[in-house]
C-alpha cells in the first residue's frame, strides 16, 4: 500500500517535469525569434533630396539583383521604361523576378546594380516613408483583419469615410459584391477574412490599396 501509494504521488510530478522540459524548448525557440528582431539592425532612412512627380515615367536601368551575396541573380541586366498614366502588365514564369521588381521599386530590397527613377528622380534619393506611402501594393496571399468590411478598406485611416469607401470599391469591383450582403458595408468579416471568398477577398485588399490613393 505504501508503495502504491508513493509511486501515485510520483506520477503527476514526473508528468509535469515532463511538460516543463518540453515548454522550455519551446521558450528557447520563442527568445530566438525574438532577440532576431530586437537585435536586427534599423533600416537607413535616406533623406529626401528632391520631391519627384510620382505621376511621371518609372525607369528600370541596367538593373541587376540578387537576394543572397555571391548567390543566383534573379534579375540580370533588366531595363525597360513605364511611361506615366500607362498601364503595363509583367508576365513570366515562377521565379522569373515579378515580385522582385515591384520589391524594389518599393525599396523592400536595396538596390545592388543598376538604377531605378520615378520621375526622374532615382529612389535613393527618395525618402523610404514616402515612398512606401505612394506606391501601392497588393500581394497574392491577402490578409483581412477582423472587423466590418468599411473598417477593412480603411484601414490605417483614422476615421472610416464612406465616400472614399465607396469609390475605391467601385474601382475594384468590389461594390456590387458588397451590395448583396444584408449589411452592405457594415457586414463583419472574420479573422483573415474567412466569411468572404478568394476572390471577394482580394477586391477588398484592391480596395483598401486604392483608399490609400497611392
């Protein structure tokens, strides 16, 4: 009895030594990430020299990038000209850089060779803010917060102006998928958007892309 006795005041003990062995490695892991972005070195803010006319021709020159030093270029020697108020579409295979490009035109990756202007002014020379405020960009996996469809589109605004809403919807396509549901506007959508299909999804990002007038 004693014997019995003693090994069930063992078991829980020994199960939760268990669990804490298992929760410090997870600890261990999370402080990893964590001292990653703590440690990680701020991104230089470039002074801006000039003001551009970011309603002006966008020039790719004798561009070149990599994402690793030493590593496969994924642009090599790439020069083309986006005449302003045009529309152009860029079309290749997984890998070919489409993404890239548009991640150095915003200044998500610091150029290595060659030199991009917009307006005639090269994005160095740019202010990083700015910059990001008037380019916009929508990417492939969408991501929509919980909240109502109005609060979506305006997010990072500091009021909710339906008028503006409303348009940027109706440039996107948007507005007549809105109109269907009970609430219109108001209608509350889940984490991540979960209430709302791929495609209502990504109308609502374009939508919330155009409100920003970039």
């Amino acid at each position: 009895l004693a014997f019995v006795s003693y090994n069930a005041m063992m078991l829980w003990p020994v199960r939760s030594l268990g669990r804490i062995v298992s929760d410090m490695s997870k600890a261990g892991v999370a402080l990893g990430r964590i001292n990653h972005i703590l440690n990680t070195a701020p991104e230089l803010q470039t002074k801006q020299v000039a003001e551009p006319d970011f309603g002006g021709d966008i020039v790719f020159d004798h561009v070149s990038f990599a994402y690793e030093k030493d590593g496969a270029q994924i642009l090599h020697d790439v020069s083309f000209e986006v005449k302003g108020g045009s529309v152009i579409g860029i079309m290749g295979g997984t890998g070919s850089g489409k993404s890239t490009l548009m991640g150095l035109l915003d200044r998500l990756y610091e150029l290595e060779d060659g030199s991009i202007t917009i307006g005639g002014v090269p994005i160095a020379c740019i202010d990083r803010d700015a910059l990001h405020r008037r380019v916009g960009y929508v990417l492939q996996d969408t991501y929509l917060f919980s909240g109502t469809i109005a609060e979506n589109i305006c997010m990072g605004s500091e009021r909710v102006d339906m008028d503006v809403v409303k348009h940027a919807s109706e440039v996107a396509c948007f507005d007549g998928a809105v109109s269907e549901f009970k609430d219109g506007y108001e209608t509350f959508v889940g984490e991540r958007g979960v209430t709302l299909s791929g495609g209502q999804k990504q109308r609502c990002a374009i939508a919330r892309m155009l409100a920003t007038k970039p």
